[in-house]
C-alpha cells in the first residue's frame, strides 16, 4: 500500500516508528496531487516548498528524539478561508486573489505545533457561501466518485482532496452543513464542532453566530485525532470556549450499549428512497449494537431553512462590509469613494455572495428588520428549546447526512431555492449550536453510479465524545466495505495522459 | 411584494451588474416568498437569540499591552496605501 493510501492513523504510526520519514510521506502526497488534481480541482495552492520545510523540521526532531507532536508528518489541507501566513487566502473569491495572509489562524498555528504539514489551500464555494462549490471564482471542484457530479460544499476542495486520498486530513468550515455535507457526497468523514470549541481566529467571517471550524478525514478516528489538536481557548478569539480540554481518542472504543438514539421524523421528510434505506440498514445495524431507537419530533425543523437564510445572511451581510477595496482585497478604478466602494464590491463579489448580501441588508433594513431577522432570532430560540427537550429523552440524534447523494454540475446552480432546501437536514446543528458527525455508511446505485450515502450523528453541545463514540463502533461494525470501494475508486482517478503527437 | 432592487443594491454598497439585476430581483422576490411561512409562526414568548456564545464565558482581559501585528504588516496588503495612511478618492468631485 502507498502512503497515500493510508488513513492519518496508519501513517502516523510508519512516522513515529521511523518505518518513512515525513520528507517520504510528503513526497507520496505530492505524487498523488500531480496525479488527481488535473481531474478534481481541489486546490486553489500547494505549498510544497513551505510544506518541505515543516517535514524536514519534523524529520529533525524526530532524529533527536524530541516530541515531534500528534500528527508528525501528516499532511494537512486548509479551506482557503483559514489563514496560513505567507500563503494566498482567496476565500475563492475575486475579491482576495491577491490577497496573502500576514498571520496564521490559530487553528492552523496549533496544528503546525503538533507536527502537522501544510500541504496546500483548498477550493470552496466563494466566502463559503454554497453546497456544491461551484460558485468558487477558481473553478468548479470535481467529485472523485463522479467527475461530472459536485464534492458539496463550500468546503467540497476540502472533501475532495481527502476522498482521493491527495491528503489524509483536512479543515473545513461549516456555518450551515459545510464540513458535513461534501464529508458525505464524497464519502468521507466530516466533524462540526460545538459552537466556540475551535478558535475562529484567522479564518474569514461568514456567519459569526453560525461558524466552525472542523476536520475531514477518512476515519472516525483521524477527526477527533485533528479535534485534539485545534480545539481549546484562544485569547485571539473571545468565543472559543473556556471548558477544559479532554482528549476525543481516549474513549473512542468505550461500550456504546445501552445509549438512547432519537430519529426526527422530520429529518426524513423528503429524503431520497436510496438514501433512506441505506440510513434504515444503519439503524437496524445500531440496535443489533444494543442502542435504544426512539421516534422523535421536532416540529421547529419546518422553520429551519428559513431562520438559517434570514439569520446567515443578515450576519454576511455586515461581515462582508469590510470587503470595500480600502483596507485588501479588489479595489477598482474609480473616480470617487463612493463609486470605489460599490464597484470594488459589484466587481469583486460573485452573484451568490451579492445575493445573499442583499437578502441580509434587506433583512435588516429599516421596516424589515423586526419583520424577518428579529423574529428568525425568535424562531431560533424555538429551535433550540425544541433540540433541548429532545435531548431530555436521549444522548444523540441521528439523520441521513443528505438528503440526497452529489447532484450533477450545474443540476442546481441555477435554483437558489432547490440548492438552499436541500441544507434542511444539517442547518439546524449551526442554529442551534450543537455537534455533528457526518460519516459515511454505504452507497446508493439509483443514478447510474455509484455515490457515497452519509450519516449525521448530532450530539448536545461540548459533547463530540459521544457523537465519536458511536460513530467509532459504528465505523467498527461496518468493517471494510467503504474502504475497499474507495480504493477502487481512488485507481479509477487515473492521470489525465498528454495527447501524443504523431508526426 | 414590489422589491427595489436598485435601492437594496445601493444600500448594500454595491453598484450591481447590468447582467445580475433581473435575475437577482426574482430570486429574491421568490425566496422572500418562501419566508413567508416563517411570517405566520405564533412566537410569543421567545426571547431572540442573537449570539451563541455562553454569558458566563466572557471575560476582560488583562489591562497589559501586548504585541499584535505590526501596522508595517498590515499595510502591506493594502490595495493602495500613502506612508501610514490608506490612499482613497476624493470623497467627492469638489475642490
């Protein structure tokens, strides 16, 4: 097997064994991004000569018998809107292209600490505002399972990237199913962490009651190896949260017999047949592990789509003045100030950021405000009164990750209302400040092809020791058959050859 | 529901492309629409929750100075910049 083709556990354990040195893992990665990316567009950039530097830095200390951290010489690809200093942070966005971040988010900061390598900046949909990544002013990122299908998004360059194996783990956002949504269109595992868990500091505003930080990885495991990494306060960030720290890998294996699962019907209202019967063999596959199932209701889930789009764009919508050609990012020729602002602004910013900019300034406009984003925030408080009885009758909530498995390109682009429907299963965890795990659990064949189904475990906040539990014994119990498929599929994703010339 | 598009841009600062306006004016209208269902709610007696973050974590910090970035840096990535100032047009076309 290459190294490529390990999980993050599997190569930490060759590095810290002195088996490869992390230059050999490096070199495996980079092979494999010469050889996928052509076909994907997964990186807006690969940092090889900063990311060579990082590894001999760990090879050093490994050489001398120093700590070289958790993740020595694993390989690490950053949603370009997380700042890693000296590097471009796009937000793949016209607005940024030439924007190069002056300091490290500290998310970033602490996994280069703990051994990490940079390897490279991943595409997203712009200022992570879609389900597809396909409003990425860098190009359209590829689903490896169906090239002519979308990873999700915004962080599809993210879950891209890990599915075909051109990184082991990765760091998304999700402000409103971000991370877990592309996790399961490419069949990958994808953690939101609880509100304040990891600090924000360095990573681009979107919604700031609504974003997260969290890791992609292949296995249960790898993500909360990457959550014990990032997470803890930061002085940078007055949001993070103060709890103390307590390691996610500790009780990964602990008995999960005898925890009381919940499905909400309405989590399920809509749900394609394929998707669902892959999430009803799961459920059954959790009872034979000896869990409770309960039927739950959450009637507030109706209003979800609504409050998110209300609530998120309101935020944007004041975040995203700082985007005025003034301080960085795009300014345009102009003869006034005035006229700076809004062309810099019209000219920088693509269709669905602007759109959901005048959804959050109509929002909050005089007249409107009240109307719509006072009572989403009303409505908000409903939804999680709601999450808070329901978690008085169990210790997690599960749902298909998706409604539905990747979409084709340009199948929805079009439709604001299709694409922004179709988050009503993972926008509820942001509103309400829960955890989320999506994983994947099997596949659906119903389009043709085969396409990766996913399952959201949602735990209460702060306890991501739970939602891994369970998805840990039930990533145990599934044995090998998401693996094995992926690595077909990982072979499939051929180099694209050069046309031969013939004399 | 009549949605001028054009004062909404304004509002937002943006000076809108020609090419953008009709399509964002129907999307718009129809995802407002949408909302509606929101509109009927009976939320009486919820409190609006505008933040996330738990009351009891807030905390000053230490009234010390400490070494931030630089403005040297910051200055750096500036579109246009006059020694220590941000280089902007004239606010208006007058003297």
């Amino acid at each position: 097997m290459k190294l490529w083709e390990m999980t993050a556990k599997e190569i930490l354990a060759h590095v810290l064994a002195r088996d490869v040195s992390s230059d050999q893992v490096l070199d495996s990665f980079l092979d494999r991004i010469s050889e996928a990316e052509p076909q994907l567009n997964a990186f807006i950039d690969v940092l090889e000569p900063s990311a060579r530097l990082c590894a001999s830095r760990v090879d050093k200390k490994l050489e001398k018998g120093e700590n070289p951290g958790l993740l020595a010489g694993l390989p690490v690809a950053i949603k370009d809107n997380i700042c890693v200093k000296g590097a471009p942070c796009t937000c793949a966005s016209k607005m940024l292209e030439n924007w190069i971040a002056p300091y490290d988010a500290t998310c970033v900061s602490k996994l280069v600490e703990q051994g990490a390598i940079i390897i490279g900046k991943t595409n997203l949909d712009e200022f992570a505002m879609g389900s597809s990544t396909e409003t990425s002013a860098f190009g359209i990122t590829k689903n490896p399972w169906d090239t002519e299908r979308v990873p999700g998004g915004s962080s599809g360059g993210s879950a891209a990237a890990v599915s075909s194996g051109m990184a082991p783990i990765a760091l998304g956002t999700d402000t409103g199913g971000s991370i877990r949504q592309p996790a399961s269109f490419t069949g990958v595992c994808g953690l939101k962490p609880t509100y304040g868990l990891v600090s924000r500091y360095g990573v681009t505003a979107f919604a700031s009651s609504l974003d997260a930080v969290g890791p992609i990885g292949e296995t249960v495991w790898d993500c909360a190896l990457v959550l014990d990494a990032i997470s803890g306060f930061d002085d940078m960030d007055p949001t993070s949260s103060a709890r103390p720290g307590r390691s996610y890998r500790a009780n990964l294996d602990k008995e999960v017999k005898g925890l009381k699962v919940g499905i909400a019907q309405e989590f399920l209202e809509g749900v394609e047949p394929d998707v669902l019967e892959c999430f009803e063999s799961k459920v059954a596959c959790l009872e034979d592990l000896g869990i409770e199932v309960q039927v739950l209701t959450l009637p507030s889930l109706s209003y979800a789509i609504d409050i998110y789009y209300i609530i998120a764009s309101a935020e944007a919508s004041s975040n995203l003045a700082r985007f005025d050609g003034v301080r960085f990012g795009r300014r345009a020729e102009a003869e006034t100030l005035d006229e700076l602002y809004g062309l810099s602004r019209g000219t920088g910013f693509g269709e669905e950021v602007i759109r959901r900019i005048m959804i959050g300034t109509y929002a909050l406009s005089a007249g409107n405000k009240e109307k719509y984003y006072v009572r989403a925030a009303k409505a908000r408080t409903m939804l999680i009164e709601d999450f808070k009885k329901s978690f008085g009758k169990v210790d997690l909530i599960i749902s298909p990750a998706t409604p539905y498995v990747a979409f084709k390109v340009g199948e929805k682009i079009e439709d604001s209302l299709a694409m922004y429907t179709g988050d009503l299963i993972t926008v509820p965890v942001n509103l309400a400040g829960l955890c989320a795990l999506s994983m994947p659990i099997g596949f659906s064949h119903a389009h043709g092809k085969m396409l990766p189904c996913g399952l959201q475990i949602i735990g209460k906040p702060y306890d991501e020791h739970t939602v891994l539990r369970l998805g840990y014994a039930l990533e145990q119990a599934m044995g090998d058959e998401i693996r094995s498929k992926r690595v077909t599929m990982r072979q499939s994703l051929k180099p694209v050859r050069e046309v031969e010339l013939v004399d | 529901m009549e949605l001028d598009i054009t004062r909404l841009a304004h509002d937002a600062g943006i000076t809108l492309p020609e090419e953008y306006k009709d399509d964002l004016a129907n999307d718009l209208t129809s995802l407002l629409e949408h909302m509606k269902h929101l509109l009927k709610v009976d939320l009486e007696g919820y409190e609006p929750t505008f933040s996330m973050v738990e009351s009891q974590q807030l905390r000053l910090f230490d009234d010390v100075v400490e070494q931030t970035l630089s403005s040297e840096v910051l200055f750096e990535t500036a579109p246009s910049v006059d020694e220590r100032y941000f280089k902007v047009p004239r606010e208006s076309q007058g003297s």
